[in-house]
C-alpha cells in the first residue's frame, strides 16, 4: 500500500493523542488547573490534529461530517462517531478539571473507555479488509491499542509503567511481524483466484492493461524492497520501544535532566511509531496486485 | 434521501444485472474500455478525467480495463510440452452480492441498489476516502483526481433504462461496443435469463470467491486449446493415400473423374 | 427494511442531435454515429462516438480507436493553418502563411515542372482513403510517378490474390461467418477488416466451431484461436503446400470444382521454345482443355464442355498436359512431405496431419448444399450451391516477406483446391471483385509536358511488354516500379522513393508531394537514412531533393521534413467517399460505399486535402479538372464526388443516382450527399439471393456487376492455378523475346517467377550470425503513429518493450525490465524487455509504431514514447546487406516489390545499464513543435 503521509501521520499522532486521553480519563496522572490544561492540551493537539491529518487525504474533506451516517456498517463512520464521542465527554472532563478543578471519575472513564474505542474502531478500519492479508487479523488492533496505551503512558509520565507497557507493545509489535511474514503467500488468494485461470496452469501476468498510470497502481501496489524494510523495522522498533525503554530505565540523576530524557522518550517513541506506521502501510500487500503481476 | 442506512446491503435484490465475459473470444481489443471512457465522461456523475495526459507520466480514471495473462499449462503424458496460452482478461467492476465497497463507506455515497443490484456511488456524498477501494479485491474502482470521488463501472444504469434510447441499445456501452461479442449483458438472478443459460452451458465462474463478494458478473473460461492432434487420429481412413506413386495417382483421378456427376465420358 | 436510495436519473437525454458518417482511424471504415451537445462556447461539439447499428460493416460494434475519436478530433496536435519551412529541413521551425499563399507558391513549383517535365514531380499518397481521386489527380498532372502505400503495406497479397483468383484476403473478400465450420488465420494481427474479423471470429466461436491459428506469436485473435501453430517466420509456404501434398494424396480434393472452375484443366504447351509454358489456345485466345465427353481440345467457356483434368493432348509429336498434372507432379513429391517440413517450419508432422485431416474432414465431412438454383457462365443450371465449410484469411504475417507473393499464391492454391472459395462456409469476394487481373487496366508511363498522362499508373502486368520502362529499357517510374526488379509492383514502391530520388536513380526529380505518410519515421526503413536523405544537401548547399511539399493533419514528425505543409482537417470536417471506384466498404451479399462529412465545422484554418488538390488542379488548369470553356469543373471535393463521371452514368458514389432511384449507373444526381447523410453515410445495394456465391462464374453475379456499373461486361473467368504471366517473364529470362533482363537478373526471375506456387528461403543474405526473426505487430488499439495523440489510447499503449520468448531471456540472462542490445547487420537498438511464453522460441517482436520522435504530435519531450518506446524500422534497410557480388539487393519480393519488413533477422545480448539508462536507443535530437504541447489535464465533458 502507498504510504500515504496523512494517513501515517494521523494514526500515529491521533493513537498517541486517545492514548493520553485514556490516561487522563482514568485519573492517571490526576491532574487539575494549568498542569491539566497542558495535557489537555497536548492530547488534544495530537488527537485532533491526527484527525485533521486524515482529512488531507480526502478528496472532499468539506463533506467529511457526512461520515458520521454509516456507523452501522462502517468502520470509519464508527472511528468518526467514536472520535467525536470522545472528544465531547473527554472536553466536558477536561473542563471539569481544568476550570472546576474536579474530577468526574465516571465521565472520565466513559471517555477513557471510548479514547480506546477510537484506537480500536482505527484500527478496524484496516482489520476487516480482507484485501489486504497482512492486516486482516487480530494482531492488527493489538498492535494499534498497545502502541496507543503505551504511547498514552508514556506521554501521561507513566513511569514504572510505561516501560512495561512499551515492552508489550514492542513484543505485540514483533509477533505481528512474525505472524505476518508472507501473508498474502499464504492467505489462499493468487494469481490463479484472481483471474480463475489457476487450475489450468501456471498463471503470469503478461500486458498489463495500461502503460500509463492510475490511481490503482499509485495506491495498492507500492513495493518496498526486503532490506529496505528490514533496515526501517530495526530503526523503528529502535526509537519507539527500545531507546525509550532505555532512556526510562536509566537511573539519570537529576530532575531536569530526567525530564528532559522522558521528553526524549517521547519525540523518540513518535518517530519510531511513525516509522513503524510507514511501513505497516508499505509492508501491506494488496490483493489487487495480483492482477497486476505486482505481488 | 442522503444520509439514510445504504451501506447497509439490500437483504435482497429483486434482479441481479450484470455482465458475463467470455475469456474464450476476449480477443483483448480495448473497445470496451475506451467506449465506457467515452460515456462515463459525458454522462453519469463527473467526467472521467486524465492527469498530464500529452506529458511524461499520462494517467487517467478508467472503469474498465482489460489485462492479459499467460498460463503456462502442466506438462501431461498426452501433451509434454504444451504451448503456453494467453487470455484478454476484461475487468470492471462485479456488482457483488456481499460488496464490502459498500459497507465499509462511511457516507452513504456508495449503495447497492434494490431493484437490480448494481453498486453505485453517488459522487455527491462521496468524500473520496478510498476506503471502498481498498475494500475491493478487484481493483474496480478508481478516485478520480480532478473531482475527488471515486468512480466505478454503474453498469450503464444510465443506458439499460435509458427511454431516450432505443430498446436495443438499453444495454451498457460496453457490450453495445465489443466486436468479438465477448460480453454479455443480463438478469444473473434468473435463471432462465440467457446470460444465466449461457454461465450455466459453459462454467461460468466466480473471481477469488474465497473472498467471499459473492460477484454477480461472471467468467466464462477459455475453451481447452491445442487439443487437434489428441482429437484427429490421421491414421484414420480420412487420409489415407489414393496411391503410393504419383502415376497412381493418376489412374485414380480418372476413376474419380467418371464418378462425378456427368463424369463418365 | 425499506432503503432509502438516492433517484438517479435513469434517462438523461444522451444528446442533441446525431450525426452519422464514417470512422477514419483505419481502412475498416467503419459506420459511427458522432452524439452532438452544445458546447459552452454555444457550439454544436462532439460529445460521444459510438457505432452505426445500420451500418454493413460494422453494424453497431465499435473499436477502442474508433470510440477514442473524439480525442482525436480534438487533439492539441492538429495543425492550424499553412506553413512555409523558416528553419532548416528537419529543424521543425515554420511560418503560419495563408492558403493563397500556400496554394501559389505549390503553383510556381509545380507549373513550371508540368510545361517541361512532369515526371519531375513524384507524388504519394499514404493511408489515403481516396485513391481514386489522387491517381486521377496525378494522372491528369501527367507525372508516372504516382502510388499510394500499399507497395510496403501488402501487394504481395493483393496481387498474388488477383493474378490467382480476382481478388485476396484483406479487404477483398471474407470468410463466409455465416456457415464457415473451420477457420484458419494465417500472420495476422489486426488488418484492416478489423471490427468484421473481431465479429466473426466471435460468432464462429460462439457455434462451437473452430479457428486455428498460424502465427509465431499468440496474442490477439490468435490468443482466442482453439489451436496455435508457432510457425517459423517465413515458412508459411513450405507450411501450406505440405497441406497441399497430404490433401491431393488423400485425393481430398474438389475435382468437380477445380475442373469447372479453375484453370486445372487447361492445356500447358510443351514445345520446346517460346510458347513453353504457355497455355494452348484456340484462334480466338480462349484456353482450350480436353472435353472429357468427346476426348478433344475444346475452348474451355465452351458450353457443355466438360474439363478433363486428367486427359493429356498429344500434338505434333508433343504431349501437351494439363495444370493439373504439373501440379500433382510437383506437390506429391516428397519434398513437401510433413515430415521433410516439419523442423523447417518448426511444426512436429504430426500436427501438420493432424490439420490437413481437419481441414479435409470439414471441407468434405460436413459439406452440405444451399437449395438455391443458379446458372454459370457455361450456361449449365445447377439446382444448389454445395457448401465447403473451411475458411481462411491471411495478411502481412505472409505478405511482408520476399517470398510472399508465392506464399499468398499457396494459400489461395489450397482453398481452391479444397473447393472452398465463392462457397457458401467457404471464401468470398465483396464487390467490386471478383474481378481477374485481365479486367483491371495495366500500368501506364507515358508522358508527355503539358499533358495528361496515357492512362492510370498502376495495374497488372501480363508479361515484359507491359513492363513500365523506357525505350533505352530504363525505368521509367521514379520508384522502379513493373521494371525487372519487380515486375508485378501493382502499388508501386513507395518505401523506395525517397532513397531513389536522393539518389537520383533512375533520374532526378525536382518536387516531392507526399500526403499522409509519415515517411521520416514509423512508415520507411532505414529511419535515420531517410532522414539524412531527407536533409542531404549538394555541392551548392541545395537540398538534394529539392522540393517537399506534405499534407497531414497533425504534427508528425514528417512534418518537419517539408517545406510546405498543407493542413488538412481531421475525419470529422471534411467530405470523402468511399468509393466502389476505390476501397469500398462492400460486404460479400452486397456493394456499399459511404461518405464523410463535414459534422463539425474546423475551427484552424484548415482544409480538407481533396478540395485543396482540386484548388490546386483549378490553379493549374489541369485537364480532367477544366471544362471546355477554361472554367473549373468541381469547387471542391463534395463538388468532384457528386458530378465527376469516370464513364458515363458511373461515379464516385454508386446511390442514389440519376432521380435519386438509380444505382450504380446513372447521371449525377446533386442531392446525392443528402441522401447518403438520411441513410446514415452510407448505401448498399444487395446481391440476388441467386448471385450471392460462385460470382466468377454465376450469370445472376455477371449481369448484376454490370448493371451496378461494376464490369462494362460479363467477365467470366477460371481460377489461376497456374498463373501464364509468371511464366511469361521467365520465358523472357530464358532468352525468348524483344524485350530482355538484365543478365543479373535472369537467375533470379527464373527461379522465383514459377508459374505454380513455390516456396523459397527468404532468409536475408549476409546477415550470417543474425539467427532471431524479429517482427511487429499493430495493436488493435493504436493506429500507427497516430494513435499517440489520442490522450486515452496512448494511457493504453504508452510505450513498448521486445517481448522475447523465454528461451532466449535465459540465454541472455535477461529478466524483466532488462536492456537489451539488438542488432542486424545494419543497424543497433538498445531497449528494454519483457518475456513472452506464448512466442516461437526464436522470434522477438514488439508493437509497431509505438515509438515516437521528440517533439512531435505535441506531446512533452518526455513522453514515454519518446524515452522508451522504439522502432524496428532502425534495424530494417530498404537494400539487403552487401552479399559480395557488387550489387545491393533490394529487401522487397522479387516479384512485386513489396517490402520485407518481416524478413529482419538480428542478434539480441543483454546490454549493460549505461550510466542513466532511461531511454532507448537510438535518441533522436527533438523537432521544434509547430503547435505546442498539450494541456495539464483533461475533464472533457461537453453537456453539463
Ligand atoms: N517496422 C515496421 N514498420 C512498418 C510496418 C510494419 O509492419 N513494421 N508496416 C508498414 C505499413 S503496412 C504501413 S501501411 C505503414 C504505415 O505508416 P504510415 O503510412 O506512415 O502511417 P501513419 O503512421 O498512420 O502515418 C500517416 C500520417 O498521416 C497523418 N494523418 C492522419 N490523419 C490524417 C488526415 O486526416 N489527413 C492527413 N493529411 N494526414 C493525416 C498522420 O498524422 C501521419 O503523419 O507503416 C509501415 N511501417
Ligand atoms: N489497430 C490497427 N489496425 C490496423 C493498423 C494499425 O496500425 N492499427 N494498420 C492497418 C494496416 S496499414 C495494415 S497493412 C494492416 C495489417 O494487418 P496485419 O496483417 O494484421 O499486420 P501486422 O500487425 O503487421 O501483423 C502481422 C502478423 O503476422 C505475424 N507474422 C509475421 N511473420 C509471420 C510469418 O512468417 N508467418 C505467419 N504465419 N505469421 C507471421 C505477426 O506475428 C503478426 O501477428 O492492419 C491495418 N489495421
Ligand atoms: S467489484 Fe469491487 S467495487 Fe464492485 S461491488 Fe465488488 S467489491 Fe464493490
Ligand atoms: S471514497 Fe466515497 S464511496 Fe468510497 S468509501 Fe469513501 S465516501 Fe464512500
Ligand atoms: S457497464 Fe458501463 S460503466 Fe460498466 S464497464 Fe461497461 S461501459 Fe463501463
Ligand atoms: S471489447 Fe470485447 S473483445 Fe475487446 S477487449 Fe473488450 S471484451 Fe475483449
Ligand atoms: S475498425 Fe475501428 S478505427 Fe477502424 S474504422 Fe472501424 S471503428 Fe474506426
Ligand atoms: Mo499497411
């Protein structure tokens, strides 16, 4: 798939963003007034903006409130509904505990529970295509929650539980990439499915139907070579899991210095996820593809 | 109207259009794709565009397009070094039963009708997301870059009930179009329709059905090839020799001569 | 669950109006309806083009050029107006000039040339449509030096066709789709009877019947084909007469047939000398065959005679035989022999039997009759027509090759000796043939200055005395034309012009006016030659051929080349007809010719090409043009098609004459165009039921030609088994005559002009370590070159790699994508590669034309066209390479000229990327544009 920036972008900023929320929601950290505002703030501004990223992507973001219709069916239309619920509820919360400095516990853990539901209802987005192998399984939403829970920890200064929670995101991270090694190889869809010419032999796609480009080829069957990915997987699970970990276990001596590598932590962790995000998208194949003689 | 639960798929459709495709006479000609090009542009929704269409990088938004694959058949006993074949493989888009375009759209814009099945997008709700592409095993639509929705074969829902146009040309542009009379057009819901005779006669098929779409469109397969030297035994009667020597030959001909009709002299 | 489900308007009107003419982007012409809407500038414009359902040819079915027409209509290509050449010959830099300025400078060139010497203007026409026309043009200019393309395109077939049975395969006649049980294609891709093959090929396949195809590559029909037969390029021949030799062993043959029909029973005189070979004839030129009632010579039209094909006639000491025995004798050697062919051919003998046993099993097996009563030219009445379900078409895969001609003569020897050809499931003509090489006219080159010329320029030769020389024996057409070289070149050369005038060989001319060929590029061989010629200059700094005077349309790259261009429009603002006097759009039951007209009004100061040559005719008062009072007879073209008579009552339309109720004969009628436009551009006029098979010989057939103006009188006549002009000139290279080869040339006629098919080797000399066939193909989606300015088909074919077999992709270790070197023993192309499975292992290939110059056709400079796509023609010279003997063969059939662009043999090695290996090779410096480039991007819509 074409690693889209608006798309890598808005999942990587907008999981973090529902992550701090989730937090936040829960009580963890508990915080009021002007400390409350800047997480806020920060949570808001990521979530927000992720979602405003998403709108780049499409080709007429002035209709996008129409997307709110569809929840019945549609994943995005939930992720949509979701989001917003939780935006709502988590804004009331925040108020309360920004303005009024109080602390309506069920409130907050109805938009910590629906902070979550965002996560989940993005990453079915991309669970439920069939199309596309490598994301249709239940590692899929595993990794968007834990990356998303880990993220939120750390951004909420989880420190004794980040690390862990980072941990078992990386761990879910590498089972995804041992689980999903050749998906598509072994997902029964070929060539010979695709074009139903299987049974009579081998099938190779010979023309293809066009010399010129369109919108299939720019957007399906991006093709990311084995060491370059393999290169990016060990950069990316170096800055979002490992390095973090790292910086946070680190005894550094020094409020101001172990502020400043928490801050580390985070900038690293973003880029790591954003890295990583980069290639759960030019990692997927899709089936599409095979008509191409792409796969 | 807008708004309303469409991505929900009809329970039921009352007929089942579409197109049935005939890989055995594909002869990979382009006339299907180039005339839905020419009527999609100027007919439902927004034109079909192109992008850098006399430069360097040309593309363009098609809802038809035709590949071609090679298939290289297993060596058998009979056969121990079969040709490979090639088949024209003509794609838009398969009105599926099941069609996940459809339910995964977060507007609304696409719908599957009631009354004959066939997918649509309506392009003034579409917000061009793409998701119901990527939804697609068969790379049957495609978001056109000037207006920013997506388009998809309508199976002509602007012909096949067009009263502005004569009853025999209420067919899609590309079936009016093929040379070869390698689509067909019809009610895949009734079984006595011709094209439902015609999938039934020659084992039409379903592509990737693991992917459970359920398709409307069918496939015709190509007919078995290169098959006259099993089907002929040239041992047999039909040509055996009138002589072994050419004066023999001869002497034949003059017998054959007398037995033609007027023949004996 | 009631859904809610956005209306969709169902019935939108689909246009304003409706405009019926007649496609253009091939010679199918096919009927189209042109859909108007009213533009936003308040014009009347194209909206959508789909096909005519009324229409004989193509009833209906459109194909992806035709249906892509409005994108040539409207390409950002087309030219504007006249131009005057500023810059240097190949520099592409011109001046806009008005047509009065266009037409009086052509003027001043080409009067001056018409007092002294008219031969000095050689003028050719490409993928005209309207021969008929410019020959008349030409003729009444009194150049010789007249033809259109078919020289390089396909005369092997049309000629081998006509000298054989009164007309060929490509647009002369067709499969009987109906009734055909068995179908064989030999070498085609695409042809120009392309959406009716398409539609046959379906139907057949739909009943289940069967179509075999014989090419080396598998694509396109032969994809769908139910069997593929990889042959070795070249071998068709060797391929067809072993058919020949397991049928006429098996004695599967139409012996009835052939001995009413053909020529199989006519008596070949065997004395020794000057009538060797020739046919014996009574006094009044008529065959003679032995009547196998009476056992004596009877003239073979005689009434109640019954050939014998067996019977010799012993005369003065001599035993006289007839064809047939000839044709026994050699085909039942075993020379021809499945088994002797097999390897050569690269088909296992027992397929070759496998397909003879087919073919025989249909012809005879499952014959049937028409109840259908009919009456030949010998006056016996039959009661039905005996069908023979086999059929066969063939075109360039057999053709362009030097040995195309005998090969084309094979095939047609095998369908009538099958029976198969004017029988119903069998092979049959459209009108205006059959019509035998002896009805047509012969070639003519007889000028005179200021005159008109003796008679049309092209035609058939029936021996050395029609041969278009000199009295000093020298050439007398500027492309060599019926000279020994060739001597059957019914087209002309037009592949041999440009290197003959550069050459000054057989003499120099002064003014080139080429129309519609893009012969600096896709259409010569040779490509940089061409265009060097093109550009030579002499001693003094002039050009070497002096004067280049080009119509086309669009901004090709033969534009470059001239120094006048005149613009013409595009399909859809002109007038043109599609004459029976021409290349008709008849259908096998019918005649039907058509019309072109203006739908559009041109919006560039633009005309069509016709009325510019009929302008210019009136300028120079040419004679054909010029009434007797001085004025000019036609305005311009729709003036010349409605009142220009070729014989009285016949013109260029054959509807609606006279009152409008005439057809084929009567007085030009002036609402003629009119009533083509009601009738959807087109008229037929239907065959008899009685006259619709054995038209040669069928009464019914005979007098329904005449009347529709076809033949003056009925021209009954017998199937050339055996072909008495072939042998004519080999007489004459066997020392017998006035007029004589040349020595070099003796061996060569001797051997090659055989009166009954032969198959040779037509392997280029000297091109030893060049072992890989390379060919080309058209895509059914592109006409040549012109296709890349369609913004929708060049998406579809925007570049084109050599598709190599896999064989040798792994002796090459090529993969994919790869560049390969490919070099013939005259040139060098680096491009890249794709493998191809479905392909004789020792063929490459790649589409023809894809290949474009940068700068033309107003594309960006890098266009993929432009960086990878390629020509072959840089591979393929006009002359042999240097065999030793001093002389440079030319690369075209010995008999006919025709080209040999199938011929190309070449060697092919992995080609190391060079440093920024992105575009083929060779790359040619850009042409200036005369017209831009295109826009960024297209949303055509005209309706809202
Ligand atoms: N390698 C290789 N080369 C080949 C062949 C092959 O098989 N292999 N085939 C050969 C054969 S058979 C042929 S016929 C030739 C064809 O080659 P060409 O005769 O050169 O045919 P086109 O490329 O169609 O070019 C014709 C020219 O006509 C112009 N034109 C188009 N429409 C109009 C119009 O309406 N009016 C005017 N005035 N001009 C117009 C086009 O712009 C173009 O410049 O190519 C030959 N070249
Ligand atoms: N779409 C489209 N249609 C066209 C044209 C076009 O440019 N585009 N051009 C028109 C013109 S000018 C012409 S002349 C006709 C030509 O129409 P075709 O005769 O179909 O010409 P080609 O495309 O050159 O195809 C030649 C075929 O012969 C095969 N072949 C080559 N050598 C041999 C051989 O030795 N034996 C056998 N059996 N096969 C062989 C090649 O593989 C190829 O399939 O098409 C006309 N129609
Ligand atoms: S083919 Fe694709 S676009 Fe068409 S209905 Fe099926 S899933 Fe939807
Ligand atoms: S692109 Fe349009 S039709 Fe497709 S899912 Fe998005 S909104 Fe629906
Ligand atoms: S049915 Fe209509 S929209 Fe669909 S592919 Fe055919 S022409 Fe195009
Ligand atoms: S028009 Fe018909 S024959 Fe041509 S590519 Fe389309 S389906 Fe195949
Ligand atoms: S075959 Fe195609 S290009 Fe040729 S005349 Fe017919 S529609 Fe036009
Ligand atoms: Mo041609």
């Amino acid at each position: 798939m074409h690693p889209a920036p608006s798309v890598i972008i808005f999942t990587t900023l907008s999981g973090l963003g529902f992550g701090l929320l989730a937090f936040l929601g829960l009580g963890m950290p508990s915080v009021t007034g002007w400390v409350a505002f800047v997480f806020y703030a920060i949570a808001y501004a990521l979530a927000v903006g992720g979602l405003l990223a998403s709108t780049f992507h499409l080709g007429h973001p002035e209709r996008a409130w129409k997307a709110f219709s569809q929840w019945r069916t549609s994943w995005l239309s939930r992720e949509g509904c979701a989001a917003v619920a939780a935006l709502v509820i988590m804004a009331i919360y925040a108020a309360g505990a920004v303005f009024l400095e109080t602390d309506w516990r069920f409130l907050g853990a109805l938009g910590a529970v629906l902070s979550i539901g965002t996560v989940f209802t993005t990453a079915m987005i991309y669970t439920q295509l069939k199309t596309i192998p490598r994301w249709h399984s239940p590692l899929t939403p595993m990794v968007f929650l834990s990356f998303a829970i880990a993220g939120g920890a750390l951004l909420a200064g989880r420190e004794s539980l980040a690390p862990w929670l980072l941990a078992l995101a990386g761990a879910i991270q590498l089972i995804y990439w041992a689980k999903t090694g050749k998906p598509l190889a072994q997902s029964g869809t070929d060539i010979g499915t695709a074009t139903g010419l299987g049974d009579r032999g081998a099938v190779r796609a010979f023309e293809p139907p066009h010399t010129g480009s369109n919108y299939l080829l720019r957007e399906f069957t991006y093709v990311l070579g084995r060491k370059h990915a393999l290169k990016l997987r060990v950069i990316g699970f170096a800055l979002a899991f490992a390095l973090p970990i790292a910086l946070m276990v680190i005894p550094f001596s020094g409020l101001m210095l172990k502020h400043l590598m928490a801050g580390l932590a985070v900038l690293l962790h973003i880029a790591g996820v954003a890295c990583l995000r980069w290639l759960f998208f030019a990692e997927a194949e899709h089936v599409v593809g095979l008509y191409y003689g792409k796969r | 109207m807008e708004g309303g639960q469409m991505t929900e798929l009809p329970a039921q459709t009352d007929r089942k259009m579409g197109l049935v495709i005939d890989l055995d006479t594909c002869v990979g000609c382009h006339a299907c794709v180039i005339s839905c090009k020419g009527w999609n542009t100027e007919n439902y929704g927004a034109p079909l565009s192109d992008q850098d269409p006399y430069g360097a990088d040309p593309s363009g938004t098609f809802l038809n397009r035709v590949h071609s694959y090679e298939v290289q058949p297993q060596a058998t006993g009979a056969q121990p070094a079969p040709a490979a074949q090639l088949v024209h493989f003509p794609k838009s888009c398969l009105h599926c039963e099941d069609a996940p375009c459809v339910t995964v759209c977060p507007t609304g814009a696409s719908y599957k009708r009631v009354e004959d099945g066939i997918v649509l997008v309506n392009e003034s709700d579409c917000i061009g997301c793409g998701l119901c592409a990527w939804s697609c095993p068969y790379g049957a639509r495609e978001l056109d870059l000037a207006e920013g929705v997506m388009k998809k074969c309508t199976l002509c829902v602007d012909r096949i009930y067009n009263d502005n146009l004569p009853e025999v040309d209420r067919i899609p542009a590309c079936v009016r179009t093929c040379p070869a009379g390698a689509r067909h057009f019809g009610d895949l819901g009734d079984p006595d329709s011709d094209v439902s005779q015609l999938v039934a006669a020659r084992g039409g098929m379903d592509l990737m059905p693991e992917m459970g779409t359920k398709p409307v469109n069918k496939y015709l397969p190509p007919r078995p090839k290169d098959r006259i030297e099993d089907q002929i035994d040239v041992l047999a009667p039909l040509l055996a020799p009138v002589a072994e020597e050419p004066t023999g030959f001869l002497g034949w001909l003059d017998k054959a001569l007398d037995k033609l009709p007027g023949g004996n002299s | 669950m009631t859904v809610q489900q956005p209306r969709v308007n169902t019935s939108p009107d689909v246009s304003e109006e409706v405009r019926q003419t007649t496609c253009y982007m091939c010679a199918c012409r096919c009927g189209i309806n042109v859909h108007m809407k009213t533009g936003s500038d308040g014009r009347k414009q194209v909206a959508y083009i789909e096909g005519n359902r009324d229409h004989p040819v193509n009833k209906g079915v459109l194909c992806a050029k035709g249906s892509a027409g409005i994108m040539q209509h409207n390409a950002p290509s087309r030219l504007r107006a006249p131009l005057r050449r500023v810059g240097p010959r190949g520099s592409g830099q011109f001046q806009e000039i008005t047509w009065d300025e266009a037409l009086d400078l052509a003027v001043s060139w080409l009067e001056p040339l018409r007092k002294t010497a008219p031969e000095k203007l050689a003028f050719f026409t490409g993928r005209d449509q309207s021969q008929s026309f410019t020959s008349f043009w030409a003729q009444n200019f009194g150049t010789p030096n007249y033809a259109a393309h078919g020289g390089f395109c396909s005369v092997n077939m049309a000629t081998a066709g006509i000298y054989t049975m009164g007309g060929a395969f490509w647009e002369f006649g067709q499969p009987d789709w109906d009734h055909t049980k068995l179908f064989l294609l030999f070498g085609v891709a695409e042809d120009h009877d392309s959406n009716p093959i398409k539609m046959g090929i379906g139907r057949i396949k739909a009943r289940g019947a069967r179509v075999i195809g014989v090419n080396p590559i598998r694509t396109g029909y032969n994809a769908v084909a139910d069997d593929w037969v990889g042959i070795t390029p070249g071998t068709d021949g060797l391929f067809i007469l072993s058919l020949v030799h397991v049928l006429l062993k098996a004695g599967k043959i139409d012996l009835d047939y052939l001995s009413r029909y053909t020529n199989a029973p006519v008596l070949v005189n065997a004395s020794e000398g000057p009538e060797q070979g020739l046919f014996l004839r009574d006094e009044a030129g008529k065959e003679l065959v032995i009547d196998r009632k009476t056992g004596k010579p009877a003239p073979f039209d005689q009434p109640g005679v019954r050939p014998d094909l067996h019977a010799t006639y012993r005369h003065a000491g001599v035993t006289h035989r007839p064809v047939f025995h000839l044709m026994a004798e050699r085909y039942l050697s075993d020379d021809y022999a499945p088994e002797t062919v097999a390897d050569h051919c690269g088909i296992p003998a027992s397929r070759i039997r496998a397909i003879a046993a087919e073919i025989a099993r249909v012809a005879f097996d499952e014959a049937f009759e028409i109840q259908q009563e009919w009456t030949d030219f010998r006056g016996e009445t039959h009661q039905t027509m005996v069908g023979r379900p086999v059929s066969f078409h063939s075109m360039r895969g057999v053709s362009a090759h030097a040995n195309g001609f005998q090969t084309c003569r094979a095939l047609h020897v095998l369908q009538i000796l099958l029976g198969t050809v004017e029988v119903p499931g069998g092979f049959r003509f459209k009108p205006p043939y059959p019509k035998p090489a002896t009805a047509h006219p012969k070639p003519h080159c007889g000028v005179k200055p200021d005159c008109a010329l003796d008679g049309p320029h092209l035609g058939f030769v029936h021996g050395p005395d029609d041969l278009a020389l000199k009295e000093d024996g020298s050439p007398a057409r500027i492309d060599k034309a019926f000279t020994w070289e060739n001597p059957m070149s019914a087209h002309g050369l037009m592949h041999m012009v440009i290197s003959n005038a550069h050459a000054g060989d057989p003499y120099k001319i002064d003014t080139l006016f080429m129309y519609m060929a893009n012969m600096s590029w896709n259409s010569s061989m040779n490509t940089r030659g061409v265009i060097e010629m093109l550009t030579d200059t002499d001693a003094d700094g002039e050009y070497v051929i002096p004067r280049i005077i080009y119509s086309d349309a669009y901004s090709s790259e033969m534009v470059a080349y001239a120094d006048l261009i005149l613009p013409d429009t595009t399909y859809l603002e002109r007038h043109d007809c599609i004459s029976l006097l021409d290349r008709p759009i008849c259908e096998a039951d019918a005649a039907a010719d058509a019309i072109r007209w203006p739908v559009v009004e041109p919006d560039r100061d633009v005309r069509g090409f016709q009325t510019a040559l009929v302008q210019l005719a009136n300028r120079l008062k040419l004679p054909g043009f010029t009434a007797e009072d001085g004025s000019a007879k036609y305005q311009d073209y729709a003036d010349y098609i409605v009142n220009h008579e070729r014989k009285p009552g016949i013109g260029p339309l054959s509807g609606w004459r006279g009152d409008g109720s005439e057809s084929g004969r009567g007085a030009a009628n002036p609402a003629q165009l009119d009533r083509y436009i009601e009738n959807g551009g087109f008229h037929v006029s239907h065959i008899p039921d009685a006259a619709l098979y054995y038209k040669p010989w069928n009464r019914a057939y005979q007098d329904w030609a005449v009347g529709m103006g076809l033949y003056d009188k009925p021209e009954p006549y017998l199937f050339q088994l055996y072909v008495e002009p072939l042998r004519r000139f080999q007489l004459a290279a066997e020392g017998y005559g006035e007029r004589q080869p040349p020595d070099h040339l003796r061996a060569r006629i001797t051997a090659t002009m055989d009166p009954l098919p032969i198959w040779y080797e037509s392997d280029q000399q000297g091109n030893a370590g060049f072992t890989v066939n390379a060919l080309t193909q058209r895509p059914m989606a592109m006409y040549h070159s012109w296709g890349s300015q369609n913004a929708w088909l060049r998406q579809l074919h925007g570049r084109n790699p050599l598709y190599v077999p896999t064989k040798l992709m792994r002796e090459n270790g090529l993969s994919d994508g790869d560049w390969a070197r490919v070099s013939s023993p005259h040139g060098e192309i680096t491009v890249p590669v794709m493998e191809m499975a479905a392909l004789n292992e020792n063929t490459v290939w790649t589409w023809n034309a894809i290949g474009k110059r940068k700068g033309a056709w107003a594309l960006d400079e890098n266009a993929p066209e432009a960086t990878k796509g390629f020509l072959l023609n840089h591979l393929i010279h006009e002359l042999l390479p240097p065999k030793g003997d001093g002389l440079r063969w030319a690369n075209s059939d010995p008999i006919t000229g025709q080209a040999a662009w199938f011929d190309l043999k070449v060697k092919i090695e992995k080609a190391a990327p060079p440093d920024g290996m992105s575009e083929s090779q060779p790359a040619f410096a850009p042409i200036t544009s005369p017209v831009g480039t295109g826009p960024k991007d297209l949303k055509w819509k005209v309706g809202k």
